[in-house]
C-alpha cells in the first residue's frame, strides 16, 4: 500500500489545531490553578500552625485579663480568616474541577478529529490506489491493443 500523501488536504485540519492549542491552553491554566492551590495551601498550613500556637498558650493559663482577652479577639479574627481562606481553597478546587472537566472535553473531541482524520487518510490512500490501479488497467489495455493491431499488420 502507498503512503503517498502529497494531494490529501484535511478539511478540518484548521479546527483540529484550534483544539489542540485549546488543550495545551487548559493544562497550562490547570497548572497554574494547582500552583493557585499549593499556595493557599501552604498560607493555610502557616495560619492553622499560629491558631494552634496562640490557643495553646491562652490555655497554659495567661492570667492577666486584658492579655486574654485581646488573645481571644485575635484567636477570633485569626479563625475568620482561616474560614475565609478554606472557603477560597475550596473554590479554587471547584475551579480546577471544572478546568479538568473542560479539559477532558476537548481532548475528547481532539481524539475525534484525529480519528476522522486517520479515516480520511485511508480513504485517500484507496482513492490513490485505485487511481493507480485504473491507469495500470488502461495502459495494459493499451499496450494490448497495439500489440494485437502490430500483429494483424
């Protein structure tokens, strides 16, 4: 079977690099969504760490009542922000959720593009072949008739 692919122009060939781009795009955005993520984390980690650490300390028996009570106004303000920043962490997952999801979209309908691509690649290496084997045909049938023609002469 020939490979020679020199006249077959892919229609969709336009659409089927928009797609791909498109993908390479999402997973560079998907990347740095987890970067997004990894940082929150990481702040998360540092917050909860101090909570931890002021908590323990109010509760190793600070008498001094004005100490105490500003140590329970920050512990307050510190756990807000804890919510705060738990709620934005959980919205940067839901977010690259819906990257992953988009991702998975479109890399579904490169697979298709390149299927029908390849579909198309063989139908045109038949269409080729055929071609060829016609113009075999017609040169055989040619070369037989001035053969027969030479011998009548």
């Amino acid at each position: 079977m020939t490979n020679d692919l020199r006249n077959f122009r892919y229609a969709f060939e336009p659409l089927l690099h928009r797609e791909q781009w498109a993908l390479e795009a999402l997973g560079a955005r998907i990347g740095a969504k987890q970067r997004e993520i990894d940082l929150e984390d990481e702040a998360l980690r540092i917050r909860r760490a101090d909570f931890a650490g002021q908590a323990a300390r109010l509760d190793a028996g600070t008498i001094d009542p004005v100490v105490r009570l500003r140590t329970v106004r920050w512990l307050g303000r510190e756990q807000a922000e804890i919510d705060r920043r738990q709620r934005r962490r959980e919205a940067l997952d839901a977010q690259q959720n819906a990257l992953r999801a988009e991702q998975a979209r479109v890399a579904g309908r490169v697979e298709v593009l390149k299927r029908h691509r390849d579909e198309a690649m063989a139908e045109h290496r038949c269409g080729t072949l055929r071609l060829a084997a016609a113009a075999a045909d017609d040169d055989w049938l040619g070369r037989a008739r001035r053969a027969r023609s030479a011998e009548a002469a």
